[in-house]
C-alpha cells in the first residue's frame, strides 16, 4: 500500500535523526572534555539522549520535516528546518530548567551544533541518493473511461507510482496522454512484456472471460489487483464518494473498529483525560479570549448552537463567539472566505482553531470525541443528505474536535466543499487507529502553531 510505502521511507528518515542525536550527544561530550570515544560513558546520558531523541523527533514532524515529497533545498524547507532547531532548544531549554539534568550548557548546545549539521547533510543525501532505492511502481490502469485522467496529474507529482499505459476496448487515444498498449484481451502478452506491480481496473471483473484471465496471471505473477475506487483509497488517503456504491462499501476492507468495543472505550477513556487535562491546562488561555472577545465586540462571550452528533442524535456545542452578534438574522448560511460577520477576534481565533477550546466541554460530557468528523447543524445536513451520497454514514461515530478532514482541507463554505471533507471522513471512519489519531493531534498541533485554520 502507498502509505506503508511512504511509512517504511520516513521511518529510514527518522532513524537517522535518533542516530544523529546519539552521536552528536557522544561528540560533544568528547570534545568538551577532550575524551576518546571509549572512554564516553554511555549510560550517564542515554536518558538525554531519549529526551532529545523524542523532542527532536516532534518538533521535526511539526515542521514538516518528515515530508519527503518536496525538496529540502527549497526555501520554505529550509526555514522550516530553522524553525524546528528554534523550537528544539526553547523546549529543551525549558525542561531542564525545569527539571534540572546532569548535563552541561557546552555539552547541551554542542550537541544541538553538532546534531543541526548533521541532519541537514542526512536530508540531503537521503532526499538526493537513497530515494532511488525505492523504484517507482509501475501501474497497468484498464479500461479507463477518463479515470486515467483523473489520476494522471496525482501520479506525475507521486513519488512512488507512474502509470506505464492503458489496456481498453474502446479507445486508442486515453484522454490523459499515456501509451496505449492495446485491448483487454492483450493482458496476459502486457504483463509478460513490461514490469508491472499494480493493475488498476475501472471494470467489474467478471465483466469478460479476458479480463478474469488475465488478472488472475497477474496475480500469481506477484502483480497487485485494485479496482479504481481502492487504489484512489490508497493514493489519496481518502474515498471517490461519487465513484462508488453500496455494493463496494459492502465486500471492500475496513470499518472494523466500529464494531471493536475495547478501542471505542480506550478511546472514550483518552477522550475523557484529554479533555479533562486541557480544560485545566487551557484555563489562563480561555480567560485572556474572553476578555478579547467582550472588548473586540458585543454580544455574548460563548457561541452556543444544536448540532447533531453520533446516529444524529442533537447535543448544545460551544464554541468562542467569532462573528458578529445576530449575524444570521434568517436563515443559516456557510460561512465564506474573508466573512465580513467575523470580528477581528474572531479571524485570529479561527486561524489557531482556539474558538473551538470550549468544545472540551463537549468531549467531557461524551458528546464528542478528539477525533472525529466535524459536528454540524441539521438545517445543512437534511440538504447534503439528499445531494450527496453516503453522507449520512458520517454519523455512525462521535463528531470531533479535530480530524481527519479538519487537518486535510479547509472549512466547508459550500457543497462541494462538504463532498471534498465527506472524502476524508469516510476514509477516517473506514481506516480507524489509534496511529491514524496520532498522526491527525500532530498534524492538529502544525496547524495551530502555523495559523493554518480559517
């Protein structure tokens, strides 16, 4: 699968800055004192070498540090990589101010020299030279009928897959440009004549005698069978809702977790720490917003409105005011970029998402989850229920504070905005883990450090 691609790439990528930080830790000792490396003692530091580790670690996911998709030599990479040495030595700092530590300052900024250098040069060698360890897969896609070019702009930006050309009985000229390599019934003599590792159809398999043929040779032959709807799961990391049916929801992999009671009542349990730890932590946070807000403008400080949450069942969500009082005078609308409602206030809070800190309220009742599709109201969901389809299998799990949509794409201000985040939704729900949350809190903390909402 692509992610698990990518995965086996950034963790060759993450053991390298552990290593990194490890020997920097050793170098710096050596040089402060003026000691061979035999005589390091290793385990007088190797609690400083795991804080550092993970720290490093975080604060280079926050950054965007483990993107391999885009180049490191650009300057946004660069000042990203800054930004995340910044944010390593104020933390660091911090805690062994706060818990002091058997370690030097020499020993300590050394280190972070040492360790800058020597992951700045690994990027650059792992980006420009071990990548080309990981080949491409190259992709058979059949049929087509214009998917082709729906995946063809995707694939030339991928990193890991390249479609090599299309088998259809229809037309010789595939719409997005990649050879055509003859029909359906020219399988068998394609896959002996090309290396293939995915073949991607757009037809049903028992669609033709050929077709079943063919893909069962590629299959013994190690060659990967997807049908589009799938292998766009993969791509995308998120589901063609228009592309599919009841029928692929029904035989296709995925929503286990729904039936698994033990992770939906750790996750209760994690819902229910998080937001009980939060509210207390966020306390001095969300006084300071509610002095902004009563300044900023009038009206009430908290934003109070039904939204429907799991089996659509209503709950009352609160939410730090950001528009203007009585701003929907009628009847409800999406909100829109650059909103004139919104107060100025307001546009900070929803650029850090902090106008929603006081759904940890709502989590701390069991209304809503961390994670989660977003809540929304009744008065959208009746008419998205009726334009797009499977929108109502959102509901099948508690709405969150953040999730899997929130972290992929913007605010939904229109239908084709909530069709694209019903995409991401979807693929939460099916793909459920407590790796997949962790990975959305972390892409949640980029967000807010990077003022990334709306």
């Amino acid at each position: 699968m692509n992610y698990r691609r990518l995965l086996k790439r950034k963790l060759l990528l993450l053991f390298g800055d552990v290593l990194i930080v490890f020997l920097s830790i050793i170098f710096a000792y050596s040089v402060r004192f003026n000691l061979s490396f035999y005589r390091w003692k290793f385990s007088k530091y190797i609690y400083i070498w795991i804080i550092l580790s993970l720290v490093y670690v975080f604060c280079f996911y926050v950054f965007d540090q483990y993107n391999i998709r885009t180049r490191f030599s650009s300057n946004r990479s660069i000042l990203l990589y800054l930004g995340s040495l910044v944010s390593v030595t104020l933390i660091i700092t911090a805690i062994f101010y706060a818990f002091p530590f058997n370690i030097g300052r020499g020993i300590f900024f050394l280190s972070l020299v040492f360790t800058s250098v020597f992951s700045f040069v690994w990027r650059n060698i792992y980006l420009s030279v071990f990548s080309l360890a990981f080949p491409k897969r190259s992709v058979l896609l059949i049929n087509g009928r214009g998917e082709e070019k729906e995946l063809s702009k995707r694939l030339k930006e991928s990193h890991d897959y390249e479609i090599i050309g299309v088998l259809s009985d229809h037309s010789q000229e595939p719409e997005a440009g990649f050879p055509y390599l003859g029909k359906i019934s020219d399988l068998p003599v394609v896959i002996n004549n090309h290396r293939i590792d995915d073949i991607v159809t757009t037809l049903e398999p028992t669609s033709s005698d050929d077709l079943i043929h063919g893909l069962v040779m590629g299959k013994v032959k190690g060659i990967s069978i997807y049908d589009f709807p799938t292998f766009y799961e993969i791509l995308e990391e998120k589901l063609p809702v228009l592309k599919v049916n009841e029928r692929w929801f029904l035989y296709s992999s995925g929503f286990d977790r729904l039936s698994d009671r033990l992770y939906r009542r750790f996750k209760r349990f994690l819902d229910f720490v998080i937001s009980l730890g939060l509210l207390l932590i966020s306390l001095p946070f969300g006084l300071i917003i509610l002095i902004a807000i009563k300044i900023d403008s009038k009206g009430p400080v908290f934003y109070v409105q039904e939204r429907l949450g799991k089996n659509e069942k209503p709950f009352r969500l609160l939410k730090f005011r950001t528009m203007k009082k009585n701003a929907e005078n009628k009847e409800p609308k999406w909100a829109e970029v650059n909103d004139k409602r919104v107060t100025r206030v307001g546009r900070i809070l929803r650029k850090t998402r902090l106008d929603e800190l006081p759904q940890l309220i709502n989590i701390f009742k069991g209304d809503m989850s961390v994670i989660g599709p977003r809540p929304e109201r009744e008065f959208f969901i009746r008419k998205l229920e009726e334009e797009i389809p499977f929108y109502s299998l959102r509901f099948s799990v508690n709405p969150g504070l953040t999730g899997w949509a929130q972290v992929n794409y913007r605010y939904a201000s229109s239908k084709e905005d909530a069709l694209e985040k019903l995409k991401y939704e979807l693929y939460y729900i099916k793909n459920m883990s407590f790796f997949l949350d962790i990975r959305i809190l972390l892409r949640t903390v980029r967000i807010i450090l990077f003022g990334m909402g709306r």
